[in-house]
C-alpha cells in the first residue's frame, strides 16, 4: 500500500471524523476503534494509521480554532499541503466556505522549528483574494443583552474590559460556546462576552475544553447543545 494518501481516503477520513465529532456534540455513543477498523478494511490501511491521521485532521480543527474530538490529540506532523486539504475536505462536507487559515498556519509553524531562520524579505504589496466565505445572520439583541449582562467585565476570568472603544463602551467579544459553523444556536444560552485573551484561548488554548467547562458551570444561564 503506498504511503501517499489519495484524496479519497483523506475524505473518508474526515467524514468519518466529522460524523464522530458530530455524535460527540449531541451525547451520541461511538467507538473509535470500530470506526477505524471499517476504514482500514476499505482502503487497506492499519487501523493505527486511520487513528494517527484522525489526530492530523484534529490539528487542522485547532488551527482553524475549532473543537477536536476529545481522545484525539493534535498531532501535526503533517505538512502544509496536507493541512490545506483536509482543511478543504472539511469545508465542503460541512457545506461552509470557512476562511482558509491551515496551510499558512501550518508553515508558520514548520518556520518557527527551523534553527537559522533567517531575516525574511516579506512582500512589500500582498497579492489580494477575494472569496467568499460563510457567513450566520445574527440577532442585536441577543449581542446587546449579554453585554449589558456583563457590565464591562470578561464572563470568563472576571478581569474589566481592557480598554474603551471610541464610542464609549467596554470593549468585550461575543463567543458562541457552541460555534455557528457547529450549528450552534445564537442565543443568550450559548454565547459569552469574553475579553481579547480569554476569546482566544478558548479558541487556541492547550486547555480550551477545560475553560469551556468552567464556563457552564459559572453562568446559570448557559445550556449546553
């Protein structure tokens, strides 16, 4: 069997990590094993190595700041290449053009390992893209409400706002504990007003599941989907 993935095993795989992700989310009981047992039996390949690849496509979920299967640890040895495609497969079986962030991301990454990385050149005039990317329609009030309901303060770690906005108002963020792209609902009982740092640990953060948590228990109001 080649070691080279073909793009059709690469889709299999992250259908079968989705639907897993997606049981995960709704309290629907899978066994990961069985899973990989199925794929390795249609393409050939060990069980181990469907394992390994489901931590590759949950490197590509942290990446994008999405949630990965708990049990699944990223594992990212896994080129830029390889990232952008599974990063593609998933937005087209969730039906959402996402903006595209895993291959730069990934060779940010690989840069950063290097020991002599010199001074780069950059790009004086950056070549522009236009694309279109999936977008939710939200309701004011609910935004509105909750941060009124904060009263300039992060709902996560307590701490004020860290600065004012020129219109007056504390500037805090809105956070969907179950994301829109994960067909969470834009609700007072999903979303949290959090400040710069706690927003994006939740989303990048080695211990966001954790945070996540702390969440739900901190605030009566939220309900988890």
């Amino acid at each position: 069997m080649s070691a080279q993935w073909t793009r059709e095993e690469l889709k299999a795989a992250v259908e079968a990590y989705i639907q897993m992700r997606s049981d995960e989310a709704n309290g629907i009981h899978f066994v990961k094993k069985h899973i990989y047992s199925e794929l390795a039996s249609r393409f050939g390949r060990t069980e181990k190595s469907f394992e390994f690849r489901m931590q590759n496509i949950s490197y590509v979920y942290s990446l994008m700041g999405r949630e990965w299967i708990s049990g699944l640890k990223p594992a990212k040895n896994i080129g830029s290449k390889n990232a952008a495609e599974i990063e593609s497969l998933i937005s087209e079986i969730e039906g959402q053009n996402l903006p595209e962030v895993a291959e730069f991301e990934a060779q940010v990454i690989s840069y950063k390992s290097k020991e002599n990385l010199s001074k780069p050149d950059g790009v004086k005039e950056p070549r522009k893209t236009h694309t279109q990317v999936t977008s939710f329609d939200r309701d004011p009030k609910v935004k509105a409400w909750i941060l009124v309901e904060a009263s300039g303060k992060c709902e996560c770690c307590g701490s004020e706002a860290p600065f004012t906005t020129a219109d007056g108002e504390p500037f805090l963020e809105i956070h969907h504990l179950r994301r829109l792209a994960d067909d969470g609902s834009d609700t007072i009982t999903n979303a949290v007003a959090l400040c710069p740092n706690c927003h994006r640990e939740i989303h990048y953060g080695m211990n966001k599941s954790e945070l996540k948590k702390s969440m739900y228990k901190k605030l009566s109001r939220l309900v988890q989907e």
